[in-house]
C-alpha cells in the first residue's frame, strides 16, 4: 500500500488488481460484484472505528474532569488505536467523487462505444483519443462551471491525469482484443462480426490508439423506473379480461392493424426483388427499392435512401486483367526478342503512341552448366 496522500503506482495498481481477480474467483463472484462486497465490508470496518473513536473520545473527556491531587505514578489504560492493532486487507475504497464527475462527464458525450465481452459480460468500449477530445472540447470547460469537481486541465500532463481518475476509481479500465477461448470440445464459439472479446490489460495508460470498457454503468435510476413500467404493463396485459369493453375493442382494432403493417413489409420486401429482377435485363446493373432494407443499421436508416443502383465491381476486374495481359505480353515479347506492342496513352490534350524499340533483338539460347554432385 502506498503512504497516505499519494497516488499508488502502477505496479501497486497492479498488483492490486491480481489480487482482485484472484479473491473475486475464490469467492466464486465477478470483479465488479466482488468490489461491491468489498465495499460493503469497509464501510462497516469505518462504522466500528468511529465507535471505538467515540468511546475514546469520551474515557478522555472523563479523565480531564477528574481532579486529581495526587501525583499519577500509574497510567490510564488505553484502548489500541483502530487500524493500528494488526495488518489491514488492501481493499479499494469508494471512487473519487472527481473521478465520478470526470466519469459521468465523459459518458454523457458522444464517443461511439462498441458492445464488447469481457468474462463473459457484455460492455461498452470506448477508444481513449475519444475520451481525451471530450475533455479539450467546449462543452467540459462549461461544465466545470456547473460542477466544480471537474478539475482544470492545463496541458496534456494534466489532461492524461484527469483521464486516470477512471481506473484509479475502477470506473474504467484499459483492455484489448484476445481471440475467444474453445470449449472443452476444442471448438471456438462463432465469432459476431464486430464483436470483439477482450481481457482487462496489467498496464493502465492513455494513449490515444488504446481501448477502455465501462465497469460503471452510470445512473441506475432510470433503469429501476423502466422495470417498474414494465412490470406495470405486464400486470395490466394479464388482467386484460377485466379491462373495460371500450378498451378491448380497441386493442383488438389495434392488433389488426399492426397486423397489415406487417403484412405490408412483407409485400414490400417481394416487390423489391421483382423489381429489381425486372431492371436488372431492362437497365442493368438493376435498381434496388429501399437497399438498406436488410442491412445492419438503425429502424430509420434501413429507409435511406430510398433507391439505389445495383452496385457491381465487374469493370474493376476487367481493367486488372486488361493490364495484366498487356503486362504478360511485353514481357513474353522482350524475352523472344520480338517487337513489343503498340500501347497509347490518351490525354484530354493529345494522343501519344509508343511504338516501343524498333530494333529486334537476337535470340540468344540459355546456356545450360553442368554441376558435379558433391561428394
């Protein structure tokens, strides 16, 4: 453990999340459940040494209003002082409130998080470039004025230390990408497209080109009050026979509704491949209606654009083996001896031909040498 008042360093920092991950394991918990636990426990370890400060503190204060006229050849016994008695397990305390101000900023903006794994969880990664032009942008500087536990940033020394509140606070921390593990078969679990799997690394920097996860997942408020909503809605569904006739009837015009909705997507979805059989031997390369349709994307962007063209990589291949074939044949035509093509160059000016050398070279037979085996 560091001496009070200053910062661990990173090998203790190190060191301490081995420790971390080895308790947690033992105690057949995850990282972040096993630092809740521990939490819970210091926070009634500081419970007890308050009250054994509060005892002290009042033997003191009856000792002072003792007066005693005699000379104290004998000493007071005293309680031993909390923390002092024997050796303290090393267990992170709660986060900064800076770091939880830096955290919360940081997560309000915009850094294009991508769902990863980690153990097996699934959490938001962030690159740290992201995070660190958050922190220079504007809108930190007017959030400092709001609250006023944001620290300054000056240069970049201090804006790497603002960023490292995170994982001194275990709110966020450095990982990369590891190939997934095969099962006791030996067969890999199927890899999503985009979807990384990645493992907490032992060195926590900020350098631009590195990747971070949440472990703190913010307000949970919001989240409490959706689960209640839905609780709510599922208690409601299941009392649907008691619910008033008005209301029934326009459930039930409702879900016919949704009904010819869904059956309109369908509909959609075969027109726009007859349409697009039909313009591919009218106007090729064909013409798709909706071409996001069953991409990737968001509800909004699988509308956008509306139409587009078939798009198609055929003229590419056919320039590459253009090129290659003229390439082959000035090489077959210096090896004989013959006269090279004629290639030309058309500019928006001029033509230029090149007729290439007009001296024909002679043949000249390779020369064949025996060696001797080596004995």
């Amino acid at each position: 453990m560091p001496p009070p008042g200053q910062r661990p360093t990173p090998e203790q920092i190190q060191a301490m999340q081995r420790q971390l991950a080895i308790d947690a394991e033992k105690a057949g918990m995850t990282v972040p459940e096993f630092i809740e636990h521990i939490k819970k426990q210091a926070q009634a370890q500081q419970i007890r040494m308050r009250q054994m400060q509060a005892q002290q503190q009042q033997q003191h204060q009856h000792h002072e209003g003792c007066n005693h006229d005699h000379d104290h050849d004998h000493q007071h016994p005293h309680p031993p002082q909390g923390g002092q008695g024997g050796p303290q397990p090393i267990a992170p305390g709660p986060p900064n409130p800076k770091g939880l101000a830096v955290a919360a900023f940081i997560r309000s903006q915009d850094l294009k998080p991508r769902t990863v794994i980690l153990n097996g969880e699934r959490k938001d990664m962030f690159r740290v470039k992201r995070a660190l032009r958050a922190l220079q942008s504007p809108a930190y500087e007017k959030a400092r004025k709001k609250n006023p536990l944001l620290p300054e940033i000056t240069d970049r020394a201090s804006l790497e230390n603002v960023f490292k509140l995170l994982p001194l606070s275990m709110l966020a921390l450095r990982v990369s990408k590891v190939e997934p593990e095969a099962d006791h078969h030996g067969k890999k679990p199927k890899r999503v497209k985009g979807q990384w799997n990645v493992r907490i690394e032992q060195q926590q920097e900020a350098q631009d080109d590195m990747y971070y996860v949440w472990l703190w997942e913010g307000s949970q408020i919001m989240r409490k009050v959706y689960a209640g909503l839905a609780l709510v809605a599922i208690f409601a569904i299941v009392l649907y026979p008691l619910w008033p006739l008005v209301l029934r009837q326009g459930v039930y015009y409702l879900s016919w509704g949704l009904l010819g909705l869904l059956g309109l997507f369908f509909l959609m979805a075969i027109f726009r491949v007859i349409l697009f059989c039909v313009t591919y031997f009218v106007t090729p390369p064909g013409l798709w209606l909706f071409p996001n349709l069953w991409e990737d994307v968001s509800f909004m962007d699988s509308f956008r654009p509306v139409w587009a063209w078939h798009e198609t990589e055929k003229p590419k291949k056919k320039k590459k083996k253009a090129v290659g074939a003229a390439a082959a044949n000035s090489t077959v035509a210096a090896a004989t001896g013959q006269v090279s093509p004629a290639t030309a160059t058309t500019t928006g000016t001029d033509t230029q031909v090149n007729t290439g050398s007009v001296q024909q070279r002679q043949y000249v037979a390779p020369n064949v040498e025996e060696l001797a085996d080596d004995e």
